[in-house]
C-alpha cells in the first residue's frame, strides 16, 4: 500500500511546475525514491509546501475510497 502512495505522490511532484526543488549542478531536484525510501528536496516557498499538501490529502481520500470498496477497513 505504501509504494502505491509513494508513486503517486512522487509523479504528482516531480510533474507540478508549482513544487520547486532545489538546483544541484543546473537540474532542479525535487523527491529522491529508491525502493521504499521517498526524500522530497523543497525549497521554502509556501507554493511547495501548499501544493504537497494538497497532493497528501487528495490522495490519503482516494485510498480511503479504494479501500472501503474492497471492505478492507
């Protein structure tokens, strides 16, 4: 269940124009995943911050969604 979550929120973050990473030898990095690890790398603009919560709470519904209808919880 996990790494859907991280999938989604790892895409949905490296794919917004609004998140803003920082700059590391001129290529803007955002979220490090590797296996079940998941490191988002923001700068400190509200806009980030915002938006990843935004993406928390759409997502956390939608699994919510998903499990009711297979009557896991």
């Amino acid at each position: 269940m996990f790494s859907l979550y991280a999938e989604i929120v790892g895409s949905a973050v490296r794919n917004d124009k609004e998140v803003h990473g920082i700059m590391i030898l001129g290529t803007e990095c955002k979220i490090l995943q590797y296996a079940d690890d998941t490191t988002m790398i923001l700068d400190d603009s509200q806009s980030s911050f915002a938006r990843l919560e935004i993406y928390l709470i759409k997502i956390r519904h939608s699994l919510a969604i998903m499990l009711l209808s297979l009557s896991i919880i």
